[in-house]
C-alpha cells in the first residue's frame, strides 16, 4: 500500500543550463538537473560548474498527509553552502499546514543534533485549459531559534511551478523559488522537461 502510494503518478524530469561566466577567464557555467517526483516523494540532483568551481546539489523528502502532515528531508546545497536534515510535522487544514520542523544543527547531519521550532506552510495547486496547464505553488516558513543574539529569525520556502502539456507523457515545466535558510539567501529559475512514467 505504501509503495504504491510513492509509485502513482511518477514523472521524470530533467533540464540543462549553459552560460557564460560573468567573470572572465572562466569556464562556461553549466546546469545539469534529474529527478524523480509526485505528491508524496521528490529527489532530485543538480550538477553545477559556476566560475571554474563544481557543486552538487541533492535534496530528497517524502511526504505522508492524512490530516497529520509528515515530511522528512535532506537537502546539501554545495552551491550556496545549506546543508540539513529536517523532519516537519504539522497539522493540516486543506492547503494550510501549522506545526512543528526538527533540523540537524551539527555539521554532521545524521548526529542527534536537532533543534525544534514552529513552521507553516501553504501549497495550492490548480489546472486549467482542460488540465493542459498546471500551477503549483507552496510557502513554507520556520522560525528558528537564532544563534547570533538569541532572537527568532525567519526563513522561508516559496516555489511556483507551472507546466504545461505537449502530448499525453510529456510536459513542460518552469519552476522558480526564493529561498533564506540558515542565513542564506538564494534564488533560481530554470525550464524543462517532465516525463510521466
């Protein structure tokens, strides 16, 4: 029953980025991206050369809402220096969620270093021409502890996609986020392709 839940709807997609380096004698920066997702799971690995330097970028969750939202994740950022483990567990009111995150403060992400806070998150999702055009879009906010001064801060999660559907296996998709976690502030946006397994 739980592997089917993780195995309806799976899609694969992937997208390639080429540019040239703003700061010159530099190698063109490159994006690479694969992943796998549907409601309940997502991975996805990024390849990344950015003025000469190589980063890899992985994040993975599951999610499990039954009226009680559970959602662990990993994510390592190299390219903007974000690394964690969290588990966030809420409960949920339609596309509303309120609860609790539990994120690994150490440098060594599967130690038993966790600090637990208060988060939210909305997620909305709508199809719209004869479902040919989908939108999706999620804010999740946290607010931990701050290490600085002892104050809370504020950090956030705020995604858009929109996809839309060339033939009945095959989409495309663009995607954006803006993001400020572990006092990093980051944004990206990029298009590609969605393949329906």
């Amino acid at each position: 029953m739980f592997l089917n839940t993780l195995l309806t709807g799976l899609t694969l997609f992937g997208s390639f980025a080429m540019r040239t380096p703003n700061v010159q004698p530099n190698p063109d920066d490159y994006e690479v991206s694969v992943g796998i997702n549907n409601d309940a799971v997502y991975a996805n690995r990024q390849w990344e050369r950015e003025l000469g330097e190589f980063y890899i970028d992985d994040l993975f969750w599951a999610k499990f809402d039954n009226g009680i939202y559970f959602k662990p994740e990993y994510m390592d950022k190299q390219s903007q220096g974000v690394r964690y483990l969290k588990i966030d567990a809420r409960r949920s009111f339609k596309s509303i969620s309120i609860g609790f995150t539990s994120r690994n403060t150490d440098e060594n992400v599967f130690s038993q270093n966790f600090v637990t806070f208060v988060s939210f998150g909305m997620s909305k999702k709508k199809k719209y021409y004869n479902d040919k055009i989908e939108v999706d879009v999620s804010f999740d906010g946290y607010f931990p502890p701050s290490e600085e001064d002892g104050r809370d801060v504020f950090e956030f999660e705020d995604k858009f996609k929109v996809s839309y559907q060339l033939t009945e296996k095959l989409r495309l998709y663009n995607v954006g986020e803006i993001s400020k976690l572990q006092g990093k502030e980051f944004y990206k946006g990029k298009i590609g392709i969605e393949v329906s397994l």
